[in-house]
C-alpha cells in the first residue's frame, strides 16, 4: 500500500484507534511480505507438483483448525471485553480455560480425522501427498491455540499484539526454516516443507501464549474460575460457522483442484489466491479495530453511531482496496512467474480473484457488525448457504473450467455472501453497512 493511501486511512479513524490500527495494518502488510517471500521460495525449491502438495496439506490444516477453535476465536473477544470492563476475573478465568481446552480437545479429534481421510484409497492421493497431510495434521491445535489467543490479546486491547505471532512470526519462522533445509541439502518434497511449517506454527503458538498470559493477567482472578459453558458455546456456534465459512471459501477450491485437476493447477491456483489476499489487508486493518468499537457502541444502545462508524470503515476499506487490486490485476503475471516455470497459467483467474475482494470490501467489516450486536444466528444461516453454495460451484465449474472454475466459483460466492449480509445488517440494524455518508449528527 502507498503511503498516501495508508495516511488516508489512518486519519479516518479515531484518535483512540489509530495507533493500533497502523500497527495492525502494518503487521499485516509485513507479515504478507514475509509469506509472499516464503511461498517464492518454497516453490521454487519444490516445483510446481510438489508446491501443490504442500499447498493442499496446509489448507487442510487451516481448514480445520478453523474448526477445531470452535468459534471461540472472536467469541473471547467479547466475553473478555465485556469481564474485563466488569472486572469479573473469575469469568475471565473461566473463559480462558474453557476455550483452550476445547480448542485442544477438537485439535486432537482433527489430526485423527485427517489421518484417516488422507489414506483412504477412495480419495486417490499418492504416498506423498498423505505424508504431507498427516504432517499437516499435527499443526492443527496449535494453530486452533493460536486463534484463541488472537482473540483474548484482542480483548486485552492490542489488535496488534494479538496478530503478531501467527502473521509475522510464523511465516518468519517458515522462511528461517525452508531457508535451513535448502542449506543442508534436504529432499525439496511437500511432507519436508509442511515438517519446517509445523515448527514455525509451534513457535508461534508459545509467543501468543506467552502474550495473552502477560496482556491478561492483570485481569484474572486468582480465585477458583466461573464457569458458562452453556452461555459461551451458544454464542461460539453462530461464530463458528462464519468463521468456517471464511475458511471453506478459501479452502475448497485448492482442495478440489488438488483431487479433481490435478496437484500442479492446485499450486498455481494457490500461488494466484495468496497474491489476491494482498488486497484484503486494508480490510482485515479496519475489521480489526471495527470489532472492539462495534461491540462498545452495541452494548450502549447507541443505533446512530452504529450506523455512522460503520459506513466510516466501510468507506475506509474500499477505496485503498480497489487501488490495490489495481496494482496487482497490472502486476500479477509478472509476480507469478516469479514462483517459477507453470504458474502463470493463473494470471486470468487472478483477476477474477482480486475482482470479488473488491465486492467484498464495499460492503466493509459487516461481518464482525452482526457478531458484535449478537445477530450470529441469522449471520450463520446465511453462511452455512454460501459455503454449500461454494463446494457446488467448485463441483461443477472445476471439471469444466479448471483453474477459471475454481475461480469463479470465488467470485461468486463472495458476491452473493456480501450482497446477503448487508441485506441483514439493514434488516436486524435498520441500517446500511455501505460506503454511504454518514448520517447527519452522528459521529462513530
């Protein structure tokens, strides 16, 4: 992102949040930086069949950690918001350990899960790729502890705390690594690469869990812990099924390429989908500190400033995002070559990609809005839908269109996601989260 375009969005937001937000964002665009670099070299130390391996072994496990944190990833977020204003440290307490131990828990189900998914001969993987996900596998409740951690640092009041370790620090670690094993002349195979992945998750689930110990403990209680397991795991159903829809969205179509295509389409695809998330990062920023002022705004009641802080971020999110979809739509083909020999055959299907992350930003952080104000059910609904309606359309245009289907099927889903989720907000808040101006006398 340019300075002038960063300058503009950090003097959008409140004095209170700005910091934050810029370090957030900064964090961010490192961090991508950072996995941009790793990916580079990874593929063209692995080649493009055994970087679709790799790439099909990782979003197995981020799919399913998704699901392993159960919810409880942005369900901390406001339980804790809402103790430590309180100073309930007996709830916090219980919060804290309730949501790593099922986090733990549902971790340890998925590595046997995947396990055994990975080596039925129905599924048709070679003994290269069920290695790599069985290596995959045992990352996922680290990387479930990861996201519970996120959402508890956030709670403590860093938005940029809570990212640092699983989107600076791990991909540092995974470059540090692969850079290690190309020293020392290791075999470039995918289940070698997802080892040197696993190592970089772990050391960054013992840095967030050594921040939100730290940024929490003023907070918690020395005295046994209360307990709301019912109350918790209610609101954590709801979050969940967004937050699996975000995953399955950005899962399923490497998935599917890897099993209806072939691994090489996978890992192009996946080396066009990392470059297309660069243009969600001015997103990801504003979401990040929308969801706390969200959730302070909701429980005073206060529609007026709702509604005008959330066409703020929504105006915030989208123009930074079309200039630098710009950038990347001019500059992709050059940017997949660099991963080597076959990957620019996903320079079309890029632009379809960075095409519905444009949609996606107009209508701004209204995700995080419905959760905040406790509309998570109806929001669940609507995305149980899109990502039935996601696996379809990968189904169909894949073993039609190839590397273009699994793209359009993006496009579309996030078209339809968007388009259902403002519709809620206007229906469950009475207003529209669009890049609209705000309403006059009210401030966000």
């Amino acid at each position: 992102m340019s300075t002038p375009l960063a300058g503009r969005l950090m003097a959008g937001l409140r004095d209170a949040d700005r910091m934050d937000a810029a370090a957030a964002l900064a964090l961010r665009i490192t961090g991508a930086g950072l996995t941009l670099i790793t990916q580079l070299v990874a593929a063209r130390w692995l080649g493009l069949s055994e970087f679709g391996a790799f790439s099909n072994a990782w979003v197995w496990a981020t799919l399913a950690a998704a699901l392993a944190q159960a919810g409880f990833a942005s369900t901390t977020t406001r339980f804790a918001s809402s103790y430590r204003e309180e100073r309930d440290g007996r709830s916090l307490l219980g919060l804290v350990i309730f949501s790593q131990a099922v986090a733990l828990g549902l971790g340890l189900v998925a590595i046997l899960v995947i396990t055994i998914i990975a080596s039925l001969p129905a599924i048709g993987l070679g003994p290269a790729q069920v290695e790599a996900l069985t290596v995959g596998a045992l990352a996922v409740p680290f990387l479930a502890q990861i996201d519970i951690g996120k959402g508890l640092t956030r709670a403590a009041g860093s938005a940029a705390l809570a990212y640092l370790p699983g989107m600076l620090l791990r991909p540092a670690f995974f470059l540090v690594g692969i850079a290690a094993l190309i020293g020392i002349g290791a075999v470039p195979d995918a289940a070698t690469a997802m080892w040197a992945s696993l190592a970089a998750v772990i050391g960054a689930w013992i840095v967030q869990a050594l921040i939100a110990a730290r940024r929490l403990r003023p907070f918690l209680a020395t005295s046994a812990p209360c307990w709301s397991p019912g109350r918790w795991s209610r609101v954590s159903v709801g979050v969940l099924v967004s937050d699996a829809y975000l995953l399955v969205v950005a899962s399923v179509d490497v998935i599917l390429l890897n099993l209806l295509a072939s691994a090489e389409a996978g890992g192009a695809y996946f080396a066009a989908a990392k470059l297309a998330a660069l243009t969600s990062y001015v997103l990801f920023a504003v979401s990040a500190v929308a969801q706390g002022r969200f959730a302070a705004l909701a429980a005073q009641n206060s529609t007026g400033r709702l509604e005008a802080a959330s066409r703020r971020f929504c105006r915030l999110a989208l123009w930074p995002t079309f200039a630098a979809a710009a950038g990347l739509a001019i500059a992709g083909p050059a940017l997949l070559d660099l991963f080597g020999e076959g990957f620019r055959q996903a320079a079309g299907p890029l632009l379809v990609l960075v095409a519905a992350y444009v949609v996606q930003a107009a209508t701004g952080p209204v995700r995080v809005l419905l959760v905040m104000t406790g509309r998570q059910k109806p929001l669940a609904i609507l995305l149980t839908a899109c990502a039935v309606l996601c696996i379809i359309l990968n189904l169909v245009l894949i073993p039609v269109l190839d590397l273009w289907g699994a793209a359009w099927a993006f496009f579309i889903t996030t078209t339809v996601a968007s388009t259902g989720m403002a519709l809620l907000a206007r229906h469950a808040l009475g207003f529209w989260c669009l890049p609209l101006p705000a309403p006059s006398g009210e401030q966000g």
